[in-house]
C-alpha cells in the first residue's frame, strides 16, 4: 500500500483512557486554575473554555506572557506561572505539546505545586506527564476539561447528545454556578 508506513502506526503512543470517575473527581477537587495559553481574544478557545470554567464556579489566572498585566474576563493576566498572585489546584496547558515539558517544570518549581497537571485536547507529553506523576500529581492528557465537565453533569451542547449520563431519572440540581462544592 503506497504511502503506508507500519513503523509509525506502530510507534503511535497507546490511547489515552480516563474513567469518568476519575475525571469527576478531579474536578470536584479543583477550586483555582492558572490557564496556561489564555488568550485576551474572545475568538480564541482559551477565551471561551476560561469564561465557561468561571461559569462554573472556578477562579481561572490566565497566563500568558503577551498578555502579563492586561485583564482577561475579569483577572489580571501573569506572564509566567512564577508570578501567579496565589496557589493554584490546577495548571491547564493550552499550548502545544512541545511546550508541555517546560511548562511542567514550572509549576513543579512553584512553592506549591498544584495537585493537578491538564493537558488540552491534542496535548500530550508523556516524558512531561511521567515527571509530574513522579512528583504525586495528578495528570490527565487530552482532554478539555470544559468538554468534560459537560459531558459528566450532561450538559447538552455542541458535543450533541453523546454524553452517556442522558437518563430517566430527575436530575439532581447543582447550586448557582455549577460546582457542587
């Protein structure tokens, strides 16, 4: 077959499978987030996830270092998560993989790492993943933890109706703003 190269299929890494458990739980857990890659431009997904996660009760610091000092849906920017104003529970890496590593470095640098690692949707670094592991975070990879949490509290939204929480039963009703802690 022209143009198939086995060696790299089987080089591919193993997917990657999170039970919704596990993702719930992380996101029950987490309070603040520094958004690694938030963007000031309302056209960009970093702006969109950030407002959304905020929606939900989550204090998002956005980091960027075009940005540091400018206000982005109400939080000052930092440049660097070195300069983060407090401790964070979550870093989300909204950068590209090849940024994973020195980004993880960071935030195991900080007085007080955070309990959580969130590579966005196509992020993965494994080597980056092992070390925070390594460290005791937690770390999930390729994943939007916007598009998670809709699909565990069955939210139907762009994603469609493939949320596999559509049930008979009454839904439980979360407080004002989403978190049920």
């Amino acid at each position: 077959m022209a143009g198939y190269d086995a060696g790299a299929v089987a080089a591919a890494p193993a997917p990657l499978v999170y039970a919704d458990d596990h993702l719930r739980g992380v996101l029950d857990r987490v309070n603040t987030i520094a958004m690694v890659g938030a963007s000031p431009n309302w056209r960009r997904p970093s702006y969109f996830v950030m407002k959304y996660l905020q929606g939900k009760g989550y204090r998002v610091i956005p980091v960027n270092p075009r940005a540091g000092g400018e206000t982005i849906l109400g939080e000052t920017a930092v440049a660097t998560l070195a300069e983060l104003p407090e401790s964070v529970d979550m870093v989300d890496i909204f950068r590209g993989s090849d940024a994973a590593a020195g980004i993880v470095d960071e935030a195991l640098a900080l007085p007080h790492p955070p309990a959580v690692i969130w590579m966005q949707l196509t992020v993965r670094h494994d080597a980056a993943a092992a070390k925070a592991e390594a460290a005791g975070l937690t770390v999930i990879m390729d994943r939007c933890p916007k598009q998670e949490w809709a699909r565990l509290h069955g939210e139907l939204s762009w994603s469609g109706v493939r949320s596999n929480v559509i049930s008979s039963k009454k839904r439980k009703l979360m407080p004002f703003g989403g978190k049920s802690s």
